[in-house]
C-alpha cells in the first residue's frame, strides 16, 4: 500500500493523534510572551469614547485585569484593576476631578498612577510618596480611547495615517467582541477566497453579485506591512481591490457593497480597524467605519447601527439564533468556529491562503525582532504629514479580451499595485491625485490596445 493510500483512508478518526497545541508564537499575547511584547510596541485601542461615562469600566487587555475611566475634568486614565491598598477592584471607584477614588478606604489615584491621597492615614503619612499604582497611558482621538502598554523607553509617537483625514469622510466608531483568538479573525483580512463562498456563493449574496467571481490573485508586501490584491473580470470591467494589513493589528477594508459596475481610481476606504487581544482567548474589533461619497455610492450603509457591539452589515456578531447563523453562516460563525484558538499544525494550506501565511510570517519576523532587541518595523514615508496606505478599489472600462483574458486581468491588476505601492510620488502633497491620474492613463492605454486587438480580429 502507497502512501497516498495511506492518507486518504477513510473512517480514520480514531486513529487520529491527539490534537497538538497550539502555535503559542503567533497566539499567545500575555506579558513576557513574545507576541505580547511585540503587540505592546504601539498604540493599542482599548475601547470607545462612548463606553466611558461618568462610571469606571472594567477592561481586559493582553491577559491583564484594568480599570479605564474618565476624571471629571475630562481626563482618561487606566489603572490596574486592584486597589494598592487592599486589593477592592476600582471599578467600584468614584470619578473625582484629578483621579479615580477608591470607595474602600477612600485613596486617590490620578491618571498616571501616583497615590494624591491616603485620607484614613495619619496628615504626616509618606506612605503616598513610595507607593505607586500601576498605570498606562492613555490617548483619546476621533472617538476611540487608545493604551500604550509597552516599555516606558520605547514608547512611540501616535501614527496618523492618510486614511484618518479623508475629505467629506466621516469616522465612526465601532467595536465587536469575539470569543476566539485575535489572529483568526485579524488574518480574515488576508482571506481574499472568503468572501468568493462565505459571502457569496455558499447561502446568500452579502454584498454584491461581482464577489462571486473567483478573483486572480496576488499578496504584495508595502511599508506598512502587506496588501492583498485581487483582479476580477466583471463585465466590460476589470475590479481590482487591496485591503491593508498594518503591521502588527491594524487592518483597512475597501467599499464593502462594491459591485464592480461603475469606474473609480484609488476609492479609498470603508474600514479601519484593530484586532486588539483581550486575551488569549478573546479579541475585540474596534474602529471606524468611513462614510464618505466614495465608500457607499449606492446609500446602502447605516450609520446609525454602528457603535457598541455593533455594525452594520450582515454576519459579524453572535446575536442571530443558532439555526439561523447554521443557514446563513457569517464571519463571526466561521472565525469563531475554528475553536478558541485555531490549531494551525492541523490546517491544509492551499493556494488561495497564501496571503495568510504571508502575514504569519511578517508578524514571526517582526517579533524575533522586538525579541531580539531590535526597533519594530515602521513605515519611513510620509505624504502631508500623514502616513501613506494602500487600501483601495479601482473599476476600470477594459474590454474583454479573447485571446486570453485571465493574463490580461493579471496584467491590469499588477500594473494598478504598482501605481497604487510604488513611484517617486509616494511622498508628495497630491500623491492620492497623481495615483489617480496614472490608473486612468493605464485604463484608457489598455482600453484603446484592447479595442484595437479586437477590431483586427474581426
């Protein structure tokens, strides 16, 4: 018996080996771990600006139990969840204008940690002078709340990305919890092949009929971490879309509703989101949805569903009955599904998950970096002050051609990332313009040779 008989045999389930554990290098965040260390190298978000009221809320972070809230003179602060004192749990604390107050003995703790009142101690007490509590520091901006939770020494300035102050562009806060480990449902974002069947093919179309068609596809490093590409056939046009990874957590998402029908040159984004882990066992989406001309066209998004534990398109949360989500399964049911933390020694990678293992690699690298004693990887460019990202869909009018149009939709893909990621403009005032100059100059030269090839084959 060979040994492709061997491993096909069927009804081998009780001879299977155990299950081996997981990969704690890509998994595992809490502190000391590898992974963990590289992850708190920057700006994490923690939670919305909404959450945060006139009480504190109890917030989990890489494994660590904290307590965030807001002075009453308007200050975000978060602290270790347990009382230097005795250990009460200061989300039962009260919100005081220089600090969060414990209601057990009543000391005082301001934003960064250090101890402003031990009132149940004698007026001459130092006690408050050599203790400490542990604190993070906080930053809020466009209705997010942000912790650095790394080395003091390393701490990074706040990034600010082209995509944060698009014209006519809205960013709307959203968040949504996942009781699975944060790389299964970051690494969607590099799953192009998804959303062919999950969102297409296998119960209903999510978002629009062109996602059915099984795209070419490419994964294209950048300086800001990795792009999928996919160039699809649709019509009298060729779709070619890139969503971003942002090394390490941060990812961007074109137009979900895209239908491929209508030209546009580098439309920007959608989605702008962290996978932040909670723990090892659990992650939270948070960000922005964009509402802007560019990313909904047709009017089909609703701002008003986005915020808290919620968003406003189909599959991304727990709240539909079972049978219903078993029918018309979403991203939260296949992430969610793939256990706790998905066993990666047990999957059978194919072509299509090639950007999946890319990215494994890009994040492995940068963490033997940060191990290693060296600077993670940040991008070098910068356009208006802002750092460029490459997120996008272009529709360009590209006849078909007979001979072999597959290579011709490679071809247009190709030579659209290579506008979009490379070039001397990158760094320019009007690079967005000048991109989007150069797309159409493609369009309209490949549109011309293609009507040209046509016409003689008649």
């Amino acid at each position: 018996m060979d040994k492709k008989t061997i491993l096909i045999k069927p009804y081998s389930a009780y001879e299977r080996q155990p299950t081996p554990p997981e990969n704690a290098d890509l998994t595992h965040v809490e502190k000391g771990s590898p992974l963990g260390e590289y992850l708190r190298r920057f700006w994490q978000p923690v939670a919305l600006s909404a959450e945060l009221g006139e009480l504190p809320k109890a917030v989990r972070m890489f494994g660590e139990d904290l307590v965030l809230f807001r002075t009453k003179s308007g200050t975000p602060g978060l602290l270790e969840k347990h009382c230097s004192h005795r250990g009460t749990s200061l989300e039962f604390g009260i919100c005081e204008d220089e600090g969060l107050r414990c209601c057990y003995h009543g000391w005082l703790f301001g934003v960064d940690g250090r101890i402003l009142e031990t009132p149940g101690d004698p007026p001459e007490s130092r006690l408050r002078h050599s203790v400490c509590h542990g604190a993070y520091p906080v930053i809020e901006y466009r209705g997010l709340i942000f912790g650095y939770f790394g080395p003091a020494e390393h701490k990074p300035e706040f990034p600010l990305y082209d995509t944060y102050e698009l014209s006519d562009d809205r960013l709307v806060p959203y968040c949504v919890t996942y009781p699975c480990n944060w790389l299964q449902v970051h690494e969607n974002v590099m799953d192009p092949a998804h959303a062919v069947f999950l969102h297409t093919r296998i119960s209903f179309t999510h978002f629009a009929e062109a996602w059915g068609e099984l795209p070419e596809m490419d994964f294209v490093p950048t300086p800001t971490g990795m792009i999928y590409v996919t160039a699809r056939r649709w019509k009298d046009k060729v779709w070619v879309r890139s969503n971003d990874i942002i090394l390490p957590n941060l990812a961007q998402v074109g137009h979900i509703w895209e239908d491929g029908q209508t030209d546009k040159a580098f439309n920007r984004v959608a989605i702008t989101r962290w996978t932040t882990p909670i723990d090892n066992h659990t992650c939270r989406i948070i960000g922005w949805r964009h509402f802007h001309p560019d990313m909904d066209p047709r009017g089909i998004a609703d701002e008003s569903r986005c915020g808290v534990e919620s968003i406003d398109f189909f599959g991304q949360d727990g709240e539909r009955g079972y049978e219903d989500r078993q029918r018309m399964p979403g991203d939260f049911d296949a992430q969610v599904s793939q256990r706790s933390i998905a066993i990666h020694e047990l999957e059978n990678l194919t072509r299509c998950d090639r950007g999946i293992a890319m990215l494994r690699q890009l994040i492995k690298r940068e963490t033997r970096k940060v191990a290693q004693g060296e600077a993670p990887s940040l991008s070098p460019l910068r356009s208006n002050a802002l750092t460029p990202t490459y997120c996008h869909d272009t529709v360009v009018s590209i006849p078909e051609s007979g001979d072999d149009d597959k290579a011709l939709v490679r071809e247009i893909g190709r030579a659209i990332t290579d506008i979009v990621v490379r070039g001397d403009y990158q760094e320019a005032d009007d690079r967005a313009r000048q991109i989007r100059q150069r797309i159409r100059e493609l369009a309209a030269r490949h549109g011309a040779e293609t009507a040209d090839a046509a016409e003689e084959a008649k």
